[in-house]
C-alpha cells in the first residue's frame, strides 16, 4: 500500500469519526432528543428513575439521569420548570403534599389538577407505597402495641420521622392530630438513618415506605392505621406535556409500566439494591429483561471514573463560585473601608447572608436558577462573601492612620495609593479571607448534590441511602484532602504573594 | 510664598485654629511651635491639603489650596511626618521614588535623584534596599526626608520629624537638618513643641494656643520682646533643670 492510499484512507476515517460527532446535532428527530429523568433520594425512586431511563434508551432517545435529587418540592419544581422531564411520583403525595388543601382525592382529580400545571401521568404503576409507622416487632410486642392508635397510651415513647415527614400535609402534624398522639420527643431525621436509630433504640418508632425492604429485614412491626389517616401512594410516573410532541416515544414505552410492578416486586427490587448492593441499575435492567423482554443495558462506572467525575464537578463549583466571589468580595470590602455608612450596610447584608442555613439558601436558588451546577454555585457565591468581605474591610481599615495619611500626601490619586499601598499592606487579611472561604466552599460544596449539581457529595447522599460507609468515605475522604490541599496552597500563596517587608519582625 | 488668611477649624465642639492669619516667606524657616492640642499639626495638615479649613484661605504661590488643584499641588510640598509614614511592605528605595515612579520618570533620572539625595541626608547605598522595619528610627526618618525631597519640592513641610527619636541621636540629627535647609534654601515649615529645636531651626518662630497665634518673630523676639506673659511662661516651663543642677 502507498503512501498515498494510507494517507487517504486515514482522511476518510478522520471524516467520518467527526461526521458521527455531530450526527446526533445535523440529524432531527427524535435520535437527538434528550430527555431528563429526575428521581427523590431513595432507594425506591432511583430504581424508578432507572426503569425510565432504559425504556427510553429502548426507544433511541438520549435519557440523563439525575438522581437522588432531594424531596418532594425540589422534584416538582424542576418538572414545572422543564429541568427535568419525568419522575416519579405517588398519588398520595400529589394530594396531600403537591396540592395539599385543595381537597383533591381521587385519580381523576388528580389528572385535571396536574395537567393544568401542564404536566401528565400514566396510570398506577401497580403497587401502593404508604407511609406506615413501624417499631421493632419485640418492643412493639412488650408494650402491646398494634394499631397507631395504641400509641395514645405510651406518651413517653420517642419517635423519629423523615425530613419531609415532619411537616408535609399528609406527615406528622396531621397524623398527631387524627390521632391525638401525646408524644413530646419527636424528632426529624435522614429516613436512612432513621432505621438505624430504631435498630439501637435511639427511636421506639418512625415513618416507613411501605415497599421499604428494611422492614422485612429488621423484622419491625407495621402497626395498623386503624382510622385511615394515610391515603394511598399508588406509584405513577409524572412526565411534562410537552414530551408528547418532542418524543412521543417515551409515552407509549411508559405506558407498558402501569399495572406492571406489584409490591412484592417492588420489594425485592428494593432489597436487591439496599441489601445486595446491587446498581440501581442493573436491577432495573434485570426486571426491564424479565418482564417486558427488553434488552437493556445496565450502566456500570468504575469506582476510579466516578472519582474523577466526582472531582470534577466538586472543583468546577468551588473554582467557578470562589473566583466569582473573590472578584465581587474585594471591591466591596474596600468601599466599606472608604465609605463608612455604605460599609455598615455592605457588612450587614453578607454577615445575613451567612446566617441562611445552607441548605435553605439551596433550595431558595432552585425556583430562580433551577436544579444542578447554577443554583449550587450561586449559592456557594453567596457563602463566600462574608470572610472575604469582611477580612478587605479589616485589612484596609486597620492600616495606621500616619501610613494612610503620607500615601495622600506624597500627591498619590486614590487609585494609586489602592494600588500601591493599601490592597498590598492589606494582602495578607485578604488572603486569610480567601483562604477560610475557600475551605468552608469545599465543605459546603458537597450539600450540592442534594440539588443535582453532584460533586463529592454524590458519594455520600448515596452512600447514606444505601448505608454503605465505603462509598460515604469515596466522598467525604477526598473532600476533606481538598481542604487540607487548598489550606496548604493558600499558605504557599501567602508566602508568595504577601509583600516580604510586612512579614519581618521589628529590628527594635 | 504660603498665606493663610483669616483660617478658623473646628473637630466637632473643639476650634482647632481660629481665624489665622499668617504669611510663610520663601527660602525661609518657620517653626509652629505651642503646646499640644494648639492647632500647629493642623495648620501643617491645612496647607497640604489633608483636611480642608471651614472658612478662610489657604494659598500656595497665589493659588487657593482646595480639592481640585491638591494633588498638583501635593508634588511641590514634601512632607515628613513624626512616625515617618513609610510604607512597610515597600523597600526604602521604592518607598523614596513611588511618586516618581507614578509620575513615569525615566530610570536614569530616578537614580540620578537618589544619589544626590543620599549624598545631602549621609545615607548609605546598601540601605536603601533593607525594609523600613530593617532600618533604625534616624535611619526611617532618612528616608522619610527623601522621600519627602525627592520631587525636589519648593517648600518642605515637617511634623515633629525628630520627636520619635532618642536624645543622642535627635542632636545629631537636629544638626544635619539645618545643615540640610541651609544647602537646600527651600521654604521650611516646621512643627515642633520643643523651644530649643523652635530656636535653632527658625527663622521665624510662631507661638500658637489654643488656635491663635500669640507671637510671631525671631526667636530672639520671643525671648527678649515677649508680647504676653504665656510666651514667657512657655519658654520657662521648658528650661532646662540641668540649669538648677548647676545653680547648686
């Protein structure tokens, strides 16, 4: 073979490769269309979420997953939002939870009441998620409790309910109303965590999803809801109108689910997952497999290519938020050092900022900015602020007064003397100001994943919905490095950076 | 040269000046002199433009001092401080030539400066790379006076420039300084609240309390033709007890 004819088959190769790079934007329909499925942060949902996902691969659409995605509220503003496409969703929880109040109870309520948000359902997947209370079977058994309603005679009993429990219209409010439960000790809790808790009798009792496959495996005790206080949670899949136009596909595919999926089906798939450790997806290729003879493909990453994901998306959050924040954070804090009552308002405004519980600042940046990277780095920004803030304004405030006073004198212009003199005398408070947000930016960063933005807190959500330690340290081991890294990199920086005639000690 | 003419300050309730009138002649020394609290700093402060009177003028070669023209004006004043206001994190070189560095002078004409100036105030070479924190208190005070001559203004203001220093080495720098004025011929204002260095430096001497001018003249004119008894009280208090001593 000539020279030439290699050349001109390596040309040939080298076009084709970039045409299948684009082929996915030059050809229309539905080929190209992505479709976002979105899923809460347990087990049951991911499963769900994962099922979707498959069906819609099988129909040549490109589906993104974005998992474990919080609660309630998140999911369903990112759908009416258009941030995600599909979820999945309980009938109970749109009536009780979503439209709580508005006194809607049955399906066909539901289904004029969803599609006026434009949104619509499939119908009942197949089996019923209630929530049930649930205390281990010897305790239960000792204190001769069956019903919920046997509680009213153990007011000394603590109970420990899932976060979302606590307060939504369907959760403990009401349930302690119905049932005039005398309890005091009532606490909110990760729902995961929560099995441990009763497992070491920390908690006598809590809320359980009643396909949870824990309930078989601690062997608790389901107690009855003797006066029908929980509706039912018939599993269903909620999608956004607009999917019928741009991958009519996925509708017909998700229809195939209903009725589908029995309780102890879904039982076993959840146990498959929290007790077997098996992939979320996996099992629902598996169940894809048997019951609609679909070949789909499971999704496996090695540990080391999740890692690098990982980093990746903890790094671009911190990068993006910290370099927007020190870029913001500077000129604030010098003009609350030259202007005393704009200072005093500036300093205020970022020191109450720093009082927004982190996850409440989350999740107030969902409806402005949506789900994912955006909302979790503006409010990553907005934590930064403070430290660095605060350490400008110190720094050029504390310059002495004699200092001060002869750069003004010697005929420097403001700017000028900014430059020459007072942002170098005060580099190294401003440096101690980048450096602590920094550190409080890689810690903080990993509450991320609770909005979709991943980063290191995507091991640890996981791992502590799955109970798995080592996969909450793939996360939590490597943030804490990052901090200790970026603690060294900024005293490194400070040698560097810092003018050597203010590091020297007095000759006096 | 510098008028100030009918000037009155007030910090809050306190009248810093009140209604001062006064002329500093070129090639001149004058020394502000009073006790603490006078309005003499103040005074300085006024004509360099780093506070602004609330009624009066203050001109400089027959130009209102005010906001618009400081900066210009800046550079025709040096100004040397007590604390000598060096910049720490700057060297003692930078620290002399920032402005001239701010005003893009070329490198040969900086260096050319620097040597006349280390020449003039008896400063080593090797110096002027050290620190202000490397450096003794007359050493500072050095480099505080260069930096204040180095645009080779026609009038130099100073504000106690020896009070921080200890006595043996206030004496030899007292006699440096004249020595300095007297080569340099510039318009010299100085503040000082000692009587002896207000004679030996000044011209002129000019007696402050409480924001007016008691007496103006030569130190000669204060000694011997005192025009109030506080002039002669104020230059009393501060004789020297090594006089006592040497009565006994």
């Amino acid at each position: 073979m000539s020279m030439n004819v290699i050349r001109k088959c390596f040309g040939i190769i080298c076009i084709f490769y970039v045409a299948t790079l684009f082929t996915p934007l030059a050809v229309s329909g539905e080929e190209s269309v992505t479709v976002t499925v979105g899923s809460k942060k347990f087990t049951e949902s991911v499963i769900l979420g994962e099922i979707v996902s498959h069906l819609a691969e099988d129909k040549a659409l490109k589906p993104v997953h974005r998992r474990e995605l919080g609660g309630t509220r998140v999911l369903w503003s990112a759908l009416l939002k258009g941030e995600i496409d599909i979820y999945p969703e309980y009938t109970g929880t749109i009536s009780r939870e979503i439209f709580a109040g508005l006194g809607i109870e049955n399906e066909e309520e539901i289904r004029r009441a969803l599609s006026e948000k434009g949104i619509r359902m499939t119908g009942p997947l197949g089996f019923n998620n209630t929530y049930v209370i649930g205390m281990r079977a010897d305790v239960a058994r000792k204190l001769g409790i069956r019903k919920i309603s046997d509680l009213r005679n153990h007011p000394e009993l603590s109970l420990g309910f899932g976060n979302e429990f606590m307060d939504r219209g369907d959760g403990w409010p009401s349930l302690k109303e119905r049932y005039s439960l005398p309890q005091k000790d009532v606490r909110g809790m990760d729902h995961d965590l929560a099995y441990r808790g009763l497992q070491s009798g920390d908690i006598d009792a809590m809320d359980l999803y009643a396909t949870d496959a824990e309930i078989q495996y601690y062997k608790l005790q389901t107690l009855t809801d003797d006066l029908s206080h929980f509706p039912e949670y018939n599993a269903l899949i909620l999608y956004r109108a607009d999917l019928e136009a741009r991958a009519p596909g996925i509708i017909s595919a998700l229809s195939r689910l209903e009725g589908l999926i029995s309780e102890p089906e879904m039982i076993l798939m959840n146990a498959r997952a929290k007790l077997d450790r098996i992939p979320e997806s996996k099992i629902a290729a598996d169940f894809l497999a048997a019951r609609l003879s679909l070949d789909a493909e499971a999704h496996g990453e090695t540990v080391m290519s999740r890692f690098w994901q990982h980093t990746y998306e903890h790094l671009f959050l911190v990068c993006i938020s910290l370099i927007a924040a020190i870029g913001v954070s500077i000129p604030l804090g010098i003009i609350a050092a030259k202007k005393t009552k704009l200072g005093q308002i500036i300093l205020g405004f970022v020191g109450i900022i720093q009082t927004i519980p982190s996850l409440a600042l989350l999740v107030f940046m969902i409806p402005l900015l949506g789900i994912g990277g955006p909302p979790a780095i503006a409010a990553l920004f907005l934590y930064s602020l403070l430290p660095i803030v605060r350490n400008t304004y110190t720094g050029i405030h504390d310059i002495p007064l004699h200092i001060r006073e002869s750069s003004e004198a010697i005929g420097l212009s403001a700017g000028a003397r900014l430059r020459i003199v007072e942002v170098p005398m005060a580099s190294s408070s401003i440096l101690a100001g980048i450096k602590t947000s920094a550190v409080i930016n890689v810690g903080t960063a990993t509450l991320g994943a609770l909005i979709g933005a991943g980063g290191y807190g995507q091991p640890i959500l996981t791992g502590i919905r799955l109970d798995d330690v080592g996969l909450i340290l793939q996360g939590a081991l490597p943030a804490a490095l990052l901090a200790l890294f970026v603690q060294g990199a900024f005293e490194i920086a400070e040698r560097m950076l810092v003018p050597r005639g203010l590091r020297l000690k007095s000759m006096a | 040269m510098i008028e100030l003419n009918n000037v009155t300050k007030t910090f809050g309730q306190t009248q810093a000046l009140q209604s001062v009138t006064l002329t500093c002649s070129g090639g001149k020394t004058t020394v502000l002199i009073g006790p603490s609290g006078c309005g003499k700093s103040t005074l300085l402060r006024l004509i360099i433009g780093l506070t602004e009177q609330d009624s009066g003028t203050v001109t400089f070669d027959g130009v209102p001092v005010a906001p618009n023209n400081v900066f210009s004006l800046r550079r025709k004043m040096g100004y040397v401080i007590q604390e000598g206001g060096l910049f720490p994190h700057l060297t003692a070189r930078r620290n002399i030539t920032v402005m001239a560095g701010y005003l893009k002078w070329n490198a040969d004409r900086i260096e050319e400066r620097l040597d006349e100036l280390l020449e003039l105030t008896q400063f080593p070479h090797d110096g002027l790379d050290r620190f202000p924190l490397q450096l003794s208190g007359g050493q500072q005070q050095r480099v505080s006076l260069m930096r204040a001559l180095m645009l080779d203004p026609s009038v130099l203001l100073l504000d106690e420039p020896l009070g921080a220093l200890d006595p043996m080495i206030r004496a030899d720098l007292q006699e440096e300084l004249k020595e300095i004025f007297q080569a340099l011929k510039k318009t010299v204002i100085l503040v000082t609240h000692d009587i002896g260095e207000a004679c030996y430096f000044g011209d002129e001497v000019v007696l402050l309390r409480e924001g007016t001018i008691i007496q103006k003249g030569t130190p000669e004119d204060l000694v011997f033709a005192p025009v109030d008894p506080f002039v002669t009280h104020f230059i009393n208090a501060q004789r020297s007890p090594l006089e006592n001593v040497r009565a006994q």
